[in-house]
C-alpha cells in the first residue's frame, strides 16, 4: 500500500505543496512631508488650503496680488474679503511679495483663476527654487491651445514636477475643519512606483493630512484635471435646469450622463475611466452639482429663471470657471471628435445665445442610445404615427 506522504517530482520539489502564500500586506510607508509650503492665491481655496497645511504643522505662507489684503489679513487673522469671519492658524503669513512667498519652499500651490495661471506661473519662474513640485488646485482647460492647466506650467515652469488638488471641496467647510476628502495627482516616475512614499503626489499628501482633511493618492493626473473642468460645465448645467422648475430627475440623469462625457474626454487623453469616478471626478461633480454655494451651479441657476448674465450675482464681476471652461472644453472635445451634448448645450446657451429650454428639451429627444458602449445603437425617433 502506498504511503500517505508527500510526492515529489524529479526536481525534488514536493509536487503536492501549495505554493507559499503571500504574507500580510505590508503596513504603511513612511513618507516625509514638506516643511515649507507657498499657496499662490489669496482667495478662498487658496485660504482654506494654507489654513490647512498651517494646521497640519507645515509652515505655510499664501501669497496675493494686493499687498491691502496681506495686511488685513496679517492684522486680523481672517481673510475680510474671502472668508470673513473664520478664524485661521497664527502661524500662517500672508505677503504681498512673490520673491519672499517662495523663498526657500518645498511645495507650492497653484490656486489662481484658469485664466490667469499662465501669467501667474511666468512671474514665478526667476524667484521659484529649481525642482519644486507645484500641484495646481485650480481646475479647467486653457481657452484657444486646449492643454490641461498641467501643461501650460509645464511650459512656463520647465523642469518642476506638475501635479493637481482636486476634489469634493467647498471651502468654507474646508477652512472651518470640516471633514473633508480630495485626491492629490502626480504622473508617477519609474522611481516613484519603487518608491511610492517619496513621490511629490505621497509627500504633498501627507503634508496636507489633518484630522478633518483626508487627501487620497493618484497617478493619473490626466483623469484628476478633465474631471474638475468639466464637472463646471455639467453644474451650470444643472443649475439651469433647476432654475427653469425642474428637479431631482432631471438633475441626477445630468449628473450621471456628465459623468460619462468626463470618461470619454479622460480617456481621449490618456486618462482613465477608474479616476473619473473617484473624489476629482464622481465626487466634486456631485457637489458641485448639488448646491448653489458653487458659483457653477448658481450661475446656472439665475440664468434658468430668466436673468440676464449681467444681473446674475447682483451685477457683480464674479468669475465663474465653468463659463469659461465651456468654451475650452467644447473646443477640444471638437477637436478629439469625442461627443459631449451636454456641455455643447451649456455652451450654445452661455456663448452662442440660443434658448435655454429648447436648447435642453433637445437632449431629451435626442435619438436613443445604448448605455454601455459596446452596445453600438443609435434610434432615431419616429416622426408622425405609423401608417
């Protein structure tokens, strides 16, 4: 009677062993945050997230233009003009001096209007110190080339690694600890993948982690920046419906149906589908696209009752980056040949002046679609009764 034991081939190797089973997943790395970070931009995302880096022990300074509001803002602890009334870190300072702001930093924050970042970036270049990671925490595409804002400091700023914030954030709720979660990005180096925890992405995260702020680590830097430029365009959207009577159905198929406009952009661009329903994607659509607390959605909003542009916010001057991130972002979807019917329909509304109702009641009777891509169907809608 043969033996019970093991068998082995001729190898000697035991035939019958189960191939040894991974160990416990290994805990977490050990990264080292920045010591010193500059935030470009005084308004309120740029407070908000200087207060947090202060916050988190990180010695900051946040940089403006007006050397009127760096002193109240010095004098008072607040920022009188952004977010009044909010109390921010006594180790925070504020300066008017861009050679002084990125003196001897480790990490800079871009947080400037789209439209201005080329400019911003340029007076940067002689005072920024040589290899400084710069993550852009504003969001859009640039009106006229097409390029994600990462390219444009790219060209600006050659030689620095590029990388963005981005994510469900409201700032006051940031600035006053609220918890609050985002997505920092970097394309990652052969040697950032050996070594994730030295990467600028990992170490820019942990420099920002404070018991209310949870930042999440991504490599596809592509898919972060495509997600909060169009969730602009589909929140004006959505405002404007909203405005015009209608509600929950209507707001959650365009929040839904923007969300995959964003894959298909993402992905004509080298990004991927994963990103766009994560934190920069699914997440800061769906909060953008919830309340009029984000000029998107408020813009939309007054423009569905009836305003006119200019009465819009009281006839105030306020910048609205899905305003113009619908003309660069149609733009370049034209360009890639990648369909977008409800960003189109924002801008044939804001740019072109056609008829917001029409404009909206053509999406719905558009021809049927299949959901999946694979499906491959297109029906075009009967016109009159059957014979």
């Amino acid at each position: 009677m043969l033996g019970s034991g093991p068998t082995y081939a001729m190898d000697g190797q035991n035939m019958h062993t189960p191939p040894a089973q991974p160990g416990p997943p290994p805990g977490p790395r050990r990264a080292t945050p920045y010591s010193r970070l500059t935030v470009i931009g005084m308004g309120s995302w740029g407070t908000a997230l200087a207060a947090t880096a202060a916050r988190a022990g990180c010695d900051t300074r946040i940089w403006g233009r007006r050397e009127s509001l760096a002193r109240a803002f010095a004098e008072t602890g607040e920022n009188p003009d952004h977010l009044p009334g909010i109390k921010l870190p006594e180790t925070l300072r504020a300066t008017s001096d861009l050679r002084a702001a990125l003196e001897g930093t480790e990490a800079v924050l871009l947080v400037t209007p789209s439209h201005t970042l080329r400019d911003v970036a340029r007076s940067m270049r002689e005072f920024l110190p040589e290899g400084i990671p710069l993550a852009l925490c504003c969001k859009g595409i640039e009106r006229g080339t097409g390029y994600l804002l990462s390219h444009v400091v790219e060209e600006e700023l050659p030689g620095h690694p590029v990388g963005a914030l981005s994510g469900p954030t409201f700032a006051t709720e940031t600035a006053l600890g609220h918890p609050t979660a985002a997505t920092v990005a970097f394309n990652f180096s052969h040697h950032d993948r050996i070594e994730p925890e030295k990467a600028p992405a990992a170490r820019l995260a942990l420099t920002m982690q404070t018991e209310a702020f949870r930042p999440y680590v991504s490599d596809d830097l592509v898919g972060v920046e495509v997600g909060g430029a169009v969730k602009n365009v589909i929140a004006i959207a959505c405002g404007m419906m909203t405005g015009a009577g209608f509600a929950e159905n209507t707001r959650a198929a365009l929040i839904t149906r923007g969300m995959d406009e964003m894959k298909f952009l993402a992905e004509a661009l080298g990004g991927r589908r994963e990103t766009v329903t994560g934190l920069a994607g699914a997440g800061d659509l769906t909060l953008t696209c919830s309340s009029t607390t984000s000029r998107n959605m408020a813009l939309g909003t007054q423009l569905g009752r009836g305003m006119a542009r200019e009465e819009c916010f009281d006839g105030k001057p306020v910048v609205v980056e899905g305003e113009v991130n619908a003309v660069s972002v149609v733009d370049l979807a034209r360009r890639l040949g990648v369909r977008m019917p409800i960003c189109e329909a924002v801008h044939a509304v804001l740019h072109e002046g056609a008829p917001l109702t029409a404009t909206f009641q053509q999406l719905w009777a558009a021809p049927i679609e299949g959901e999946p891509r694979a499906l491959d169907l297109f029906l075009h809608p009967h016109e009159g009764d059957p014979a």
